[in-house]
C-alpha cells in the first residue's frame, strides 16, 4: 500500500460529504406575500380560505381549524411511537397564532412553512405543495397586516 492511498480516501470521504451537504440544503424561497389578500377576498373568505389551507396540511395532520378576528387556533395529532416505530396511537395539541405577534414567516423549498413570533419560532407547516404553502403565507401575512374600516376610521 502506498502512503497516498488513505489520503485520497479522506478526501473522497470529505468530497462526497460536502456534495451531500450542498445537495441537502433546503432554501428559502425569496417572495413578497400579498399582504391585500384579506382585502381582496372579504375577511369571511379568507377565514374560509385559511381553514381550508390549514387542513390540506401534510405536516402535523390537522383536525380542527378555528379563524377568529384575532388568531388563528387548530388542533393537530402528534403520533406516540411505541416499540420498535409502531404507532402506538396519537395525543390532540393545540396551537395558537395570534396575528399581531407574527414578525416573519419562511417559506422554503419543500413547502415547509415556519412562523416566527416574539420568542421564536410557534410552529411549523409541511404543506404538499408550493401553491398551498404560499397561499398559506400570503392569508396569514395579510391578516397580520389587516386592520377594519371601523378600527382604521376610530382616532
């Protein structure tokens, strides 16, 4: 054996770890969310809308969808791995949004979607696909950016 032959295994190692590094990274896809959706929709509409996104959602698999004037509430089942990943049956959580305390989102290439709040991240959405990711972005943007006639008009 020659002395070459474990440095060029170390770096074939280092080379086929960085090309599946690169090839693992899932990135944010750039865009402005269309913050007139609410707007342009009506604000039952988009309540519909938005329950009707949230419940195509492939990651957690949600139950319940409930859109008030101020948040957004659904109940999701988290599997309960028994013995050797057999399912052993699933626990019912529940997540609220409040729309005023969203302060980004993230819509990345798997059609993930992560909402960001004051102490970060609330929760993440796996969709199925991008148009349902974005339009989940776009109603959720819109609503944190909603203000009513009536509450715009009062001084």
């Amino acid at each position: 054996m020659s002395v070459g032959n474990p440095i060029r295994r170390v770096a074939a190692a280092v080379c086929i770890l960085w090309a599946a590094y690169l090839a693992g990274c899932v990135k944010v896809v750039p865009r402005q969310p269309n913050t007139k959706a609410v707007e342009e929709l009506g604000v039952d509409a988009a309540k519909q809308r938005l329950q009707e996104v949230l419940t195509r959602a492939v990651e957690p698999r949600i139950a319940v969808v409930a859109v008030a004037d101020d948040s957004l509430r659904y109940k999701w089942d988290q599997p309960i791995q028994g013995w050797y990943g057999v399912p052993a049956g699933s626990v019912q959580n529940e997540t609220q949004i409040f729309f005023r305390n969203i302060e980004r989102m993230e819509v990345y290439e798997n059609n993930k979607v992560f909402v960001y709040g004051p102490g970060g991240r609330i929760d993440q959405i796996l969709f199925s696909s991008q148009a349902d990711a974005f339009q989940f972005h776009d109603l959720l943007e819109s609503f944190h950016t909603y203000k009513p006639a009536a509450a715009a008009a009062t001084p």
